[in-house]
C-alpha cells in the first residue's frame, strides 16, 4: 500500500489531462501514459483537484 501511496501523484500528474480534475475517477477504456521515471511527481492534493 505504501507504493502505491507514493506513486499515484506521479501516475495522475502523466495523465491528468485524460483523467480530469477527479484523480478517484478512472473510467473503462482509459489508456494511462506509463510516467517516466525522472520526473517527480507534482504535490496533488485530491480535495483541491476535485473543487475544480
């Protein structure tokens, strides 16, 4: 579970355009853009990224 806390940031800040301001909502079909690996992940914060 700690990874994936860690790495879910990285994972939405790469695809945050397909996903939209809900990173909780990943609809069937979604193809995710793998992050690369040096690109640290920006600070999301859900409750902010869903207010939007």
């Amino acid at each position: 579970m700690q990874d994936i806390a860690e790495e879910w940031p990285r994972w939405y800040a790469a695809n945050r355009e397909l996903i939209g301001p809900d990173p909780d909502l990943i609809l069937p079909g979604q193809e995710l853009r793998i992050p690369a690996a040096d690109v640290p992940a920006e600070q999301v914060d859900p409750a902010r990224e869903s207010a939007r």
